[in-house]
C-alpha cells in the first residue's frame, strides 16, 4: 500500500494540504471572538482529518468499481433521498432546505451530487461514447434511463432553492459533454433550452411561493440577486449587507492585511467562515495571501487538465476533466460574489471554507486525482517528442 506513496503527484498533493491547512486557521480566525470559534475549529479539524484519510483511501482504492452501474445507480439514489429528507423534512436555513442536521454535523446533499454526477456520466461515455454520424435520438445519451436520476436528483437541488449548485452541476455536465465528443450543436441547443427552462422553472416557483405563500414569502434568492444588481439599493439593504461588508474587509485588509485574528469586519459578516471567509482572508493577512491561494487553486485544476489531456483512458480523461471543472467553477462563483461580479449563491471556497460536506467531496476528488496520476505513471505511453511527460514518468 505504502510503496505507491513513491509515485504520489506533489503538484496535486502539496497545494491541497496547504490549502487544507490555511482552511483550518481561517476558520478559526472567522469566528473567533464567538462562543463557536473553538467548536467551529475542532470540526474543521476533524473534517480535515476525515478528508485526509477519505483522500488516502481513494488514493488506494480500485477505481473499477466506480465505474460499475449499479454502484453508481445506488449511490444516486442514496443522494436523491437525502435530497428529499433536506427538502421537505428539515427546516429551512436562509430560505433553503439543502441541509440535513444530525445533531453533531449538518449534511449537505447537494455536494455529494456533484462528484457522484462526474462518476456518473464519466462511466457512461467511457462504456458509451458518443458516435459521429448517428442522430441524437439514436444515441444512447438520449434514453431516459440515463437522464431519469440525474435530471430528478438536479431538479431537487433547484426547488431547494440552491441555484448556486444547481448552477455549478449544470456547467460541470456541460464540461464532460464537451470533452466526451459530444456534438456542439447538441450541446448549444440543450444549453440554451436548459437556460429557458431554468428561467421558466424560476418564474413558476416565484408565482406558487406568492400565492402559496410555499416559504413564508421570504423569496431569499430574489433578494440576493437583486443586492447584486444594485447593492446600494435601500430597498434591499438587508441582502445587501453582506455584500457591502464584503467590499470594507477587502479594502481594510490591502496588500498585506491587518493580521490573522485583527478582522475588524468579520462581526458583521453572517457567513465570514463559509461564503465570505474569502474576504475574511483578505482582510487579516492581505491580497497577496489571497493571490496565493488563488495561485494554488489554479496550479491544482492546470495539473488535472494536463493530467486529462495525456490520459488514453476515456473514463479517466472524463474524471478529472469532470473535477477540474467543479474545483474552478466553485472557486470563480465564490469569489465572483464574495467582490460583487456574480451573485452571492450561497457556495463555499474549496478547502478554505468551513463545512464538512464540501471539504469531504473535494478531498475525495483529490484522492482520484492522485490515484488516476500514480495510474498514468504506470501505463501512459509517451511520445519521443514529449520532453515534459518524460521528465513526468521517468
């Protein structure tokens, strides 16, 4: 077990246990002066912990299995049912039911959907891919047996509301469609279908909640989006606070910041360890730790894609396409709404901020990352030319 550590792909595994680490601080210095400081950072540390151990274990594990389809059909359905207790059985948390409460941990449903929708169409174009020259109802991508779970499991996460996820699982399928062979001219139509039913979903969900009254009339993303539009806005100054409050910590932090635990901003920010630990961050040790972070990230998703790029294996190549979309998409929606470019969504950084079901599910990423590479080490073939793969596999 311990000799395939040999061929363990730093590029990958030294910026995810920085970052994890980085994480670990951050969310203590977010909440500290809270009476759940300490408990916050205990969990963060455990969940690090599992992480590791989670990532270790996939590191190791046979990757075969993951392509089996009833394993894959059960673990979707494990997902669409705990997306039915969230919803319909748990209380709401700022206007969405997306979470299960356990007592001592919260689970999050939607993040496992995301890596167990990458295993999922991953497998299926591997065992069947995309054929030229067949038309689309032809094809085997276009059965309901195929779509039925996913499109069930992406309409739960929708009428949570978590448009954030939503979102993010949307472009992670559109990402693997591209790199599986997928027509364009299929994938632009059912792009831009899906952004009509989206919107059409969105008005018809707003007009029950009105008449309905479905969550109290709290119509919380409408106020997000709105804030993003015009935070100045008076009459959304309550959504727009965060956002506001985001803008001074990143201006009071600067270049360097104003040191780790010196937030003075943090107070006033009701996620500073989830949604906007980023400007936290920013704040207490300045924006050059955040380039570096950001640097980091983008080493992680650079390395997968060339990872995926050299890849024979069909199902490979799709995997990590797959978790390189997810890392970048989270980070850019994160980011976009923590400085105003996108709306806030509710979406965690990836490593820094705290919670244990995204933790969980990127650090299984990076353990099929890692177990992909030590992979590719063994069977890739290299051509004469290709100086770098040779320094890579030597």
């Amino acid at each position: 077990m311990f000799k395939k550590l040999q061929k363990l792909d730093y590029w990958i595994a030294v910026p995810y246990a920085i970052l994890s680490m980085l994480g670990v601080v951050m969310v203590f210095s977010a909440t500290q002066g809270t009476t759940t400081a300490l408990s916050n950072f205990i969990k963060q540390a455990i969940f690090v912990i599992v992480g590791l151990f989670g990532a270790f274990s996939l590191y190791h594990f046979n990757l075969k299995i993951l392509q089996r389809r009833k394993f894959l059909r059960q673990l979707l359905l494990a997902i669409i049912a705990a997306l039915i207790v969230a919803k319909f059985f748990m209380p709401a948390v700022n206007g969405a039911h997306g979470w299960i409460n356990l007592g001592i941990v919260t689970l999050q449903p939607a993040e496992f959907l995301k890596l167990a929708l990458i295993l999922y169409f991953a497998a299926f174009f591997a065992r069947e891919p995309w054929e030229r020259h067949v038309p689309l109802r032809e094809q085997a991508v276009a059965r309901f047996d195929v779509w039925g779970l996913p499109a069930f499991s992406l309409l739960l996460v929708f009428i949570m509301p978590d448009n954030g996820n939503a979102l993010i699982i949307l472009l992670i399928l559109l990402a693997i469609f591209l790199a599986s062979g997928v027509s364009r001219k299929v994938i632009a139509l059912v792009a831009a279908f899906g952004g009509l039913l989206f919107g059409f979903l969105q008005t018809i969900v707003r007009l029950a909640d009105h008449y309905f009254n479905l969550s109290g009339g709290q119509h919380y993303a409408l106020a997000r989006f709105t804030s993003f539009a015009n935070p100045w806005d008076p009459s959304a100054a309550d959504a727009s606070r965060q956002l506001l409050y985001g803008y001074y910590a990143i201006a009071h932090g600067g270049v360097f910041g104003v040191g780790l635990g010196n937030s003075l901003i943090k107070p006033y920010l009701p996620e500073s360890n989830t949604d906007f630990i980023m400007a936290v961050m920013t704040e207490e040790l300045g924006a050059v730790t955040t380039a570096i972070v950001l640097i980091l990230m983008l080493i992680l998703v650079a390395r997968m894609v060339i990872l995926g790029i050299r890849q024979r294996s069909q199902y490979y190549r799709l995997l990590l396409f797959g978790i390189a979309t997810l890392l970048f998409i989270q980070m850019l929606v994160n980011l976009g709404g923590v400085i105003g470019v996108l709306p806030i969504t509710g979406v965690v950084f990836p490593f820094i901020s705290g919670g244990g079901s995204s933790y969980i599910v990127f650090s299984a990423a990076i353990g099929l990352t890692l177990n992909i590479a030590a992979t590719q080490q063994r069977s890739v073939s290299i051509h004469p030319a290709d100086t770098l793969a040779r320094k890579d596999y030597k």
